[in-house]
C-alpha cells in the first residue's frame, strides 16, 4: 500500500477513488466481505432509507446509490476527516445525488470525543485500545442517529435498511437509535467484534422486538431484523 499511488478503480458497483498509501483499495474490490456484499447484491426494496453508519469510502453506500437510485436515499456517516474526504470523492464519482454524507460519528449521545485514526483507515475508532498508541488522535463532533434523521428530515418508518460497522462499542448507536427502533421495520446490519459487543447489541435489538440471526454472513457481522 505504501508504494500505491492515488488510482480511481471502477467495479460492477460503481467508480472509487483509493489513496495513496491507504488499504482503502482492499475494501471496494468485489472480493471484500463477499457474504455482506451478496445480501447488498440481492437486497430487493421498492423504496426507503438506507443509513451507513461507518460509511468508510462509501462502498455500500455506492451499492446502494447505484442499485436503485432516486427511489431510494442513503445517508453516509463517517467522522474521520480523511476517510469523509473520500467517501465525498466516491459519490461524486458515481454521480450519486441520492447519497447524503456527514461527517459525524453515531453514539448515544449528542457530544465530542476521541476518535482514533489508523494507518489502516478501517480500523479507525472512537474507542481506544492497546493498539490505539499507533494512532493518531482528534476530536470528533457525536450525534445520536434519533436526533441526526430528525435534523435530515427523515421519519423512522421510512428507513428499511441501517448498517452499523463502528470498530467497537455498536451496542452504543443502537441506544442512540431507540425512536428508529420502536417506529421502523428497518432490517439491521451490525459488526459485533466479540461475544460481549454480539450480547450488547442482542439486549438492545430484543427489546424491541428484533431477533439476531447468528454469522449469516461471517463470524463478526450480523442481521436483526
């Protein structure tokens, strides 16, 4: 990666702009998360919502977008200030008027925090591990996802499809989503990266009715729905 330059690669699923010196290029190849991208691929909706929280460089986004245009809207969210720059980059190069990108990151509260930013752009996080010496560290603005739609003029029974990849803590957005969760149908994605973070989101998602299926797609990303 370090000795790439900066390249704009097309795929069947759109146009997108790799870094120089970024793993951005490994996670909009067709070959990334090959179960998850099979469920985008076949996901079949008449209209709606679709909200990217963790947005990265906007690879479903992009899917999205593309897949069915001006019948559907997607929200981006992604706070790293570079990887926002990107994903900015993507949409314009798939001429994506239907995508809506913020730079924010989601919790379940309305403040700043630290958010660690890696080399490798997928790994950045608002919670700080051992590893988090190797990163640099800024602030970033929160928003609880409730608030934010309400600031974008969307109603919960709108949104049918949410994605939640955070590196850390997801449990975290969905007690910030509890108004979507009560009024809408919208199936859910989440990254649980271990048992706890898995049993977190479970507590949550049950409570208003939603059931977990387990690994559908691999070992770290799960449908409630």
């Amino acid at each position: 990666h370090s000795v790439m330059p900066d390249m704009t690669i097309k795929t069947k699923y759109g146009r997108f702009f790799c870094e120089a010196g970024t793993d951005t290029i490994c996670s909009v190849l067709p070959t990334y998360e090959k179960e998850l991208t099979k469920f985008f691929e076949d996901f079949r909706n008449d209209g709606g919502v679709f909200i990217d929280v963790g947005s990265h460089v906007g690879r479903y986004s992009i899917m999205i977008g593309n897949k069915f245009g001006r019948r559907w809207r997607v929200l981006a969210l992604e706070p790293s200030p570079k990887t926002f720059s990107s994903l900015k980059k993507n949409i314009e190069l798939n001429n994506a008027g239907n995508i809506v990108a913020s730079q924010t990151a989601i919790l379940d509260k309305n403040c700043k925090a630290d958010f660690f930013v890696f080399k490798e752009s997928g790994c950045n996080s608002l919670f700080g591990s051992a590893s988090a010496k190797n990163a640099a560290k800024i602030k970033v603005d929160c928003r609880k996802l409730d608030d934010l739609i309400k600031e974008k003029k969307i109603t919960p029974k709108d949104i049918s499809l949410i994605k939640i990849d955070v590196e850390g803590a997801p449990d975290r957005v969905l007690l910030g989503a509890k108004e979507i969760l009560k009024k809408s149908n919208a199936k859910i994605i989440f990254e649980a990266l271990n048992r706890a973070e898995l049993e977190k989101c479970r507590n949550v998602l049950e409570k208003f009715g939603y059931k977990v299926s387990g690994e559908v797609f691999d070992k770290i990303n799960f449908l409630a729905e």
